[in-house]
C-alpha cells in the first residue's frame, strides 16, 4: 500500500511540474506576441493545488523585481 502511494505522489509532482512548465512557455509566447492573457491561461492556474501556485507566482515575482532592481542599479 506504501509504494503505491508513493508512485502516485511522484507521478503527480512530476505533473505538476509538466504543467507549470507547459504554463511558463504558453505565459512567456503571449508576452512575446504581444498579447494579453487569455482566459484559458489564468484558469489553468486553478487546475494546480493553491500552495504550489503561491509559490510559482511569488518565484516570478521576485525574478521581476530582481531584474528591475538590477536595471535601477545599472542606470
């Protein structure tokens, strides 16, 4: 019973990490297009559990404000 929940629990971490990274090119393609979010891209976010999606989004948050601050320091 032990390694069966252990397989299920590994084979869903990996997919969730499958779908953040899938979210992370669909997110970085509609910058590059120019193009505002679409629905379609925020719901998925409910698809991940709330802890997992706190933390991708304050990871990106502070990748953004890391990048400003090193431009303000830079001139």
């Amino acid at each position: 019973m032990t390694d069966a929940l252990l397989f299920v629990h590994q084979v869903g971490a990996r997919a969730l990490v499958a779908f953040a990274v899938v979210l992370g090119v669909w997110g970085a393609y509609l910058y590059f297009r120019r193009e505002s979010l679409t629905g379609g891209f925020r719901s998925s976010f409910l698809i991940m559990t709330k802890r997992r999606e706190a933390v991708y989004l304050a990871g990106a948050a502070w990748i953004v404000a890391i990048a400003y601050l090193r431009g303000f320091a830079t001139g």
